[in-house]
C-alpha cells in the first residue's frame, strides 16, 4: 500500500479553507447518523461505532474517493485534494461516534425514563425526582406516551415544544464538550506528533485510501479480494445454509468445576479485521492486551480460590472490579500524559 504522507508543518497546512469539504461533510452526516441508527438501534445487527473505524465513515470515504478519481479525469476543477477528503472523514468520523451506541442510544432514552417508569411502588418520585434538572430532562408523561407507546408523531407543536428545552440543553453540552475536546486536540498535537511522533495506527486507512495510487496498488488488490471473498461466502452462509462459513466462528471456553468455573467464559476465533488491525498497532500495545485480558482471568481464579464473590463481566459491581480497575487506568493515562508533556504545558 502507497506510504502515508508525513504530518504537514503548520505553514504547509496554512492553506485557504477548505469550504467544500465542510459543506460536503454537512450533507452527508445526516445520511450517515441515519445509517448508524437504523443498524445499531432499529435493526440492531451490526454497531460499528464500537469499533475506531467505522466502516460506514470509511465506506463513504471510499465512494467519495472513487467518484473523486472520476472528478479528476474529467471535471479536474471539481475534484477534492486529499486534504479535503480526511475534513470529511474527520466531520464523519466525530459525528458517527455521538450518534452510535455509546453516546445517543444512551442518552437519549434516559431523557425520560425516571419519570415514565416511576409506579408507586418504586417510590422513584421522592427518591430522587428532585434531584434531576427539569431543563435536562422530559417530565411530561403526555408527551413521552407517544415516545414510548407509539401511535404519535414528533411533529406536533405540543411534542416539539416540549422537546425543545432538554434537546438544546444538551445540545450545548454536547458542543462545549467537543470544544473541550478538540482544545486537549491542540494543546498536546505538538508534543504527541512532532516530539514522540506516535504513530497513530487507526488513521493510516484514511490517509493511505485518499493518497495517490491507492487504486492502482496490486497489494491492496489482493487484500481486498480476499476480504471481500471470505465476507461475500459468510454472507451467502447466512442466506444458504449448507455453504459454510469461514474464519467466522467463536469458541467458547469453560470450566465446570470451581475455583476455574470463576474465570467465566475464555472466547478464541480468528477475527481478520483484528489481525490486520493487529498489524497497525505497536507490538507492546499488542502485547498489553494479552497480558492484561490473562491477568484479568487470574484475577477472577484467585477471587474463585478465597471463595469471594466474582463477576466475569464488564460491568459488575463485584470483584475483581473491572469497571473501577478500568476508570483508574484512565485516569493513570491521563496523569502520566500530563507529566511528559509537562514541559510543554
């Protein structure tokens, strides 16, 4: 595959705004969070804003990318600049993870929910109704009777009124805090990219499928068919059956007997966007998460041999404690971020 280009100095990207690509980018989020709706919350099949790239952005990116080289034979003036293309990957790719199953699948139920499912036998008014912010939230079992049984419509004056205080509300809070976000963009980019130069892995498809002769790479070629190969068979296996699949299936592993029965479900399978991913990563990050997913497994052994109560899933409340184990690495990511970038700070 062609190499990336290098990072551009700040002079080399003191370019003229790139208009096109923003206006571009505004016409196809909706289309976008549209897509990623309907497969991860009606349909729910698929979520692939789990996942740091999303196949939806970079299936656009591909169109946009292939009608470009057209663009570029016959209508050279309306062609896009790389440049352009990754602003409209970049809009893509923040709007999809807002829109995706950890953000507004999240959000947005709970937007009401307190107050819908209050009976008087929880006692949720005076456990904590006072404590939730009327501007917040949706209080009016009126208007959620037709959010949560159907048979309405959001287009009334009475919904969309009654809706419009708690949406722009976080709305705001959803903008100030990509503001906050794309301010710690740009207070660590220098150190990050001119002084450790990380290599960050999950940008080299974009920057590799908008470069010159993506199309016209003969490794790429042979990749691709043999993806799309193994993907168009496990989906005619899905249709018909008796064609099996290939490198798609999982294995589960367990103990009946305690303490290993602790350890809970141990899962191989052989997953090649993973392994190509894999490909992409340091060796010492792929590393950490063996050793950490192992360590996590012994971890709940010892908690099955002292005969502690254990829970193997991500979000338990028990040990040993995943959730809180997580929120402190993060939070020890964070600190030690600050450190070496202390000087610049």
């Amino acid at each position: 595959m062609p190499t990336p280009e290098p990072f551009l100095s700040i002079g080399a990207r003191s370019q003229r705004p790139h208009w096109r690509a923003v206006l571009v980018g505004l016409i196809l989020i909706p289309v976008n969070c549209y897509w990623i709706t309907s497969i991860e919350m009606v349909q729910y099949f698929a979520q692939p804003t789990t996942v740091s790239l999303i196949f939806t952005v970079v299936f656009n990116l591909f169109v946009l990318t292939s009608l470009n080289l057209l663009a570029k034979r016959f209508l050279p003036w309306l062609a896009f600049s790389q440049g352009e293309l990754l602003i409209i990957y970049a809009m893509l790719s923040v709007v999809s993870a807002i829109a995706g199953a950890s953000f507004m699948e999240i959000l947005v139920p709970i937007l009401g929910h307190a107050f819908w499912f209050a009976t008087p036998e929880n006692d949720w008014k005076d456990l904590f109704w006072r404590y939730i912010p009327k501007w917040l939230s949706m209080d009016n079992k009126r208007i959620l009777s037709g959010y949560y049984q159907g048979d309405s419509t959001l287009h009334t004056a009475q919904h969309l009124l009654g809706w419009l205080t708690p949406v722009m509300n976080w709305f705001a809070f959803v903008l100030a805090l990509l503001l906050v976000m794309i301010c710690i963009n740009l207070i660590v980019r220098k150190p990050w990219t001119e002084q450790e130069k990380l290599a960050y892995p999950i940008i080299q498809l974009p920057f590799a499928l908008t470069s010159e002769g993506f199309f016209i790479n003969k490794t790429m070629w042979v990749g691709f068919g043999l993806m799309a190969g193994l993907d168009i068979i496990n989906g005619l296996h899905f249709i018909f059956p008796a064609i099996p699949r290939l490198f798609a299936r999982s294995y589960f592993f367990s103990f009946a007997e305690p303490p290993w029965s602790a350890m809970g479900r141990v899962i191989l399978g052989i997953y090649p966007f993973v392994l190509g991913i894999g490909f992409l990563i340091p060796s010492s990050l792929l590393f950490s998460c063996c050793f950490f997913f192992w360590l996590w497994k012994g971890q709940l052994l010892l908690g099955g041999i002292m005969g502690w109560q254990t829970s193997a899933g991500f979000g338990g409340t028990s040990y040993p404690y995943v959730n809180y184990q997580g929120f402190g690495a993060y939070l020890g990511i964070f600190l030690i971020a600050c450190v070496r970038s202390r000087k610049h700070l």
